[in-house]
C-alpha cells in the first residue's frame, strides 16, 4: 500500500514538471530563480552585508511574493546572461536590461518598468560632448554587452575597451587611462555622486525602456510578471523609487 501511495505520489510530480506551466513547475520548486548582473546600482549591487540588493531585486522579489514563493538571486556577467536564461539557468532576469530589437529576437520583454538612456561620464574639467559620434578618437570604455557598448561600436575611429562590469570602466576613467566612459544615465550618476572628480558630460543621447527578460516559449511567466508591474505601478511603484533613486 505504501508502495502504491509513494508510486502515485511520484508520478503526479512527474505529471506536474512535464505537463504543468512554468508556474506550476515555480511553485513546486518553492522559488523564482533571477539572473542579474550586481554591478548596476542603483538597480543592483552588492552592499556592505554582501547581499544583492536593489531596484529590480525589489521588483523581482515582489513576482516572487505574488506567486507565493522566495527569490533566489544568480550573479552573472552581464553579457551571459541571456543565453544562461535560455539554458534554463534562471526563469527571469531583471538587470537593468535595455529593450532592444536584437534581443527581442531571442528573449521574451516585459513590459518597460524603467526610462533611462546614456550618457557620456568624463573626468571634470574634460570636454563635454552633445554625440556619442564625437567619440570619435577618444579612448572609451564599456561594459561589455550593454546599450553603451552596443552604442560605442559604431563610432568610427573610436578607440574602445571593454570591460565585465562598469565598475571598471569607471576606475579607468578616474585613473585617465581612458578619457570617456558609456554609460545609463541613472547608474552613471548614482557612482559620480561618491565620485566627485567625475561628471556627466553630455546630454542623455537616447530614449530606452528596461524590461525583464523571459525565455521564448514562457508567455505564462511573461503575463504573470506584466500583471505585477502592472499593480506596483498603482501602489508602491513611487515608493521604490523614493528608495532608490
């Protein structure tokens, strides 16, 4: 009898993980999985307790909460991250990630949760640009894979590092090994505030929406997450960004 009892158990989890939704297949698990890249404060980073905390670690544990589940958080260098997402490393991402076209092609988007565009960072008392085509000539750095890399590319004669985390990028600037930094507006001044020999140098250069990413083929996961978005936006939405912005 107990045998019996421990078969069908066995086998309606089974039913569950091969024909259940990916949030049935959540809940049974017990947790979402997100994959984010903590080098992007205010959106994510890792604070002084050596947790990962942020603006879409706050908006990804609030999926998290509706589905009655925890949050478990990966740290992944940013440009992995969507391939990890499509080897089922994550069930989502929230990493301050540009809707885009190209990635449209490959990932599933949320609805935008998040204005922002990039700017050009410069030490103070450099010269400020109005383009990211006047670039041209001058020693850029990057994180690889992000709008401003994408963005940097395509300027002609420019002479461009990049690196894992824009973290880095930024040292260089600081240490005048580069001369110019592309970078989101809302990340980019959130750093020159403790760094006060840098500054802003051009105007935002772009119009750009963040989004979660989900895999092709989880429109339930998809409708789910813009159903939340949807009911922070009435309620809390003003209050995280009080908090981290």
């Amino acid at each position: 009898m107990k045998r019996a009892t421990l078969f069908l158990t066995l086998v309606l989890v089974f039913s569950l993980f091969a024909f259940g939704g990916i949030i049935d297949t959540i809940k049974a698990r017990g947790y979402l999985v997100m994959g984010t890249n903590a080098t992007f404060p205010p959106f994510e980073f890792v604070d002084a307790k050596n947790e990962v905390v942020g603006f879409d670690i706050e908006l990804a544990r609030a999926v998290a909460k509706k589905l009655g589940v925890t949050l478990r958080v990966i740290d992944f260098a940013f440009d992995g991250l969507i391939p990890a997402l499509q080897a089922d490393k994550f069930d989502i991402i929230f990493a301050g990630m540009t809707i885009t076209e190209k990635r449209k092609e490959v990932v599933l988007f949320s609805d935008p949760y998040f204005d922002a565009g990039q700017v050009i960072v410069v030490r103070k008392g450099y010269k400020h640009f109005d383009d990211v085509d006047e670039l041209t000539n001058e020693k850029v750095a990057v994180q690889t894979g992000t709008t401003g890399d994408l963005m940097a590319t395509e300027v002609p004669g420019i002479i461009l590092t990049r690196f894992p985390h824009f973290t880095e990028a930024l040292m260089e600037l600081s240490l005048r090994r580069v001369n110019a930094v592309v970078i989101d507006s809302s990340t980019g001044e959130a750093y020159i505030k403790f760094n006060p020999n840098l500054e802003v140098g051009s105007p935002i250069l772009s119009a750009e929406s963040y989004g979660a990413a989900i895999k092709k083929g989880n429109e339930e996961l998809l409708n789910f997450v813009n159903q939340v978005l949807k009911e922070l936006k009435t309620s809390p939405y003003d209050a995280l960004l009080d908090a981290w912005f």
